[in-house]
C-alpha cells in the first residue's frame, strides 16, 4: 500500500506545478497540489488570459482535474505561491472546493495549517437550495 505524502511532499508537488504556472500579466505564478482519500496527488497551476476574468486559479485546476478523474473525496491542498508568499485560495476557489466538503486541510508556505472551514466558515452550500422560495 502506497503511503501518504506528507505536507513537505505536497507543498514540493505544488512548486513543481507552479513552475508549469502561466502567469504573464500577473507575474503571480502558483501551483497547487490536492490528496485525495485514496492518496492520489493531483496538480494544478494557474492560467492567466488577457480577457482576465478567464483566467483560472491553480487550486480550481487542480480541483477540476480531480474530480475530471473521478474523484470526489480530498483531504489536503498544498499551495505554493511566489517564493516567501503564503498564498491563500481566492473566494472562487474556497467556494468551489467547498462543494466536496469544509474539512479539507489547507497547507500553504509559510504558514499554519487550517482547514477549508477556517476559511470560509459560512459557505454557500447545496442544503441552502432546498430552501428557495420565490
């Protein structure tokens, strides 16, 4: 049975996918790895366009090629930013990684451990359409 990557593994799989990062209006290149619950590490970077709002976030690839492969249950996202740079998921992405779960462990450089919750306490969630009313 394979064994799990560590925080120090994941953080080094996201600075890998972070050199593969095309960041050339933000100069902001970031990568993000993300374990699933059955220990596979997927990676994704960020991908800037000059129409900017189609640019897409490393933690949105990474989170989308997961769930492209099948997978629907995740455990730790490492992100690694610009060197010296704790970088924090942006609302889009907390709110998009929130749909599989609000426990998921967030691991970033520089800075302590938290989970998907700590960051977006009051997410938007699937129970909140059962109560739409018009």
């Amino acid at each position: 049975m394979p064994q799990t990557p560590t925080s120090t593994e994941l953080l080094a799989a996201a600075r890998a996918a972070r050199e593969r990062a095309y960041a050339p209006y933000s100069n902001f290149a970031v990568g993000a790895a993300l374990l699933t619950a059955g220990g596979e590490v997927l990676t994704g970077s960020n991908v800037e366009n000059a129409s900017y709002g189609l640019t897409m976030c490393a933690e949105r690839s990474a989170l989308f090629t997961a769930v492209s492969a099948g997978h629907r249950d995740f455990v730790t996202l490492a992100i690694a930013g610009p060197d010296g740079t704790a970088t924090t998921p942006c609302g889009a992405c907390l709110q998009a990684l929130s749909e599989f779960g609000d426990g998921l462990r967030i691991v970033r450089d520089g800075a302590a451990e938290v989970t998907l919750r700590d960051l977006l306490p009051d997410a938007f969630g699937r129970e909140m359409l059962g109560r739409a009313r018009i």
